[in-house]
C-alpha cells in the first residue's frame, strides 16, 4: 500500500474513532442522567433495589476519599512516611514546563514517546 494510500486509511479510521467517542460520550452522558433519575425516584418510593424483563438494579454506596485541604494532607503524608496515599505518576504537563524552565527534577529523565500526529486537510 502507497504512503498516501496508508494516511488516507489512518485519516478514515481516525474520523471514525472520533464519531464513535462522541456518540459514546453522549450515551454515557445520558446513562448517567437515567442513572441518577432512577436513583432519586427509587429513593422517593423508599426502594433500594428494582427489578424489570431485563435487569434488576440495587442502590449502594461506594466510600471514596475527596480531599477538601492538601496542605493537611500532603503534611500528614510527609510525617507519616505515607506516601503509598498518592499514585506513582507525576503530571507529564507541570514537568514539562519545569523542564522548560530549567529546573531539573531529580529521578525523573525524559522518554521521546514516538507518536504520528494528523490533521484533515
């Protein structure tokens, strides 16, 4: 297959791909929309779990940590030794614009990730 050839069939696929996340996008959207109707009128009627053809659906709750102070947080973290709190990861963005900046940030090194960009003509 020619190079042109191959970046037509990239550029399709990737219209394609686009289309389909914004459909799902939109569907997720609507799901959680339904979700959240369905809960309140579930909650309304005193029922926590509802049965139809297809499905039955229960109320739970999922306990997850929201964090309200980082000051607190990353201070308890540090004299704690707790570290294991965070993920391993750091924002790819704020190290870039440290780099940018000329600041070195220790046990980090950069990783020339190879990547083919496109753009519709």
């Amino acid at each position: 297959m020619k190079i042109g050839d191959q970046i037509e069939e990239l550029h399709r696929i990737r219209e394609l791909i686009r289309e389909n996340e914004r459909q799902v996008k939109e569907l997720k959207e609507e799901f959680d929309r339904r979700q959240w109707e369905l809960m309140q009128q579930m909650e309304n009627a005193g029922l926590e779990q509802a049965k139809s053809n297809s499905a039955t659906v229960f109320v739970s709750k999922d306990t997850v940590p929201t964090v309200k102070d980082w000051d607190s947080l990353t201070a308890y973290i540090a004299e704690n030794d707790a570290y294991y709190l965070f993920q391993r990861r750091i924002s790819a963005s704020a190290w870039k614009e440290m780099v940018e900046m000329g600041q070195e940030i220790p046990g980090v090194e950069p990783y020339d990730k190879p990547k083919l960009n496109m753009r519709a003509n």
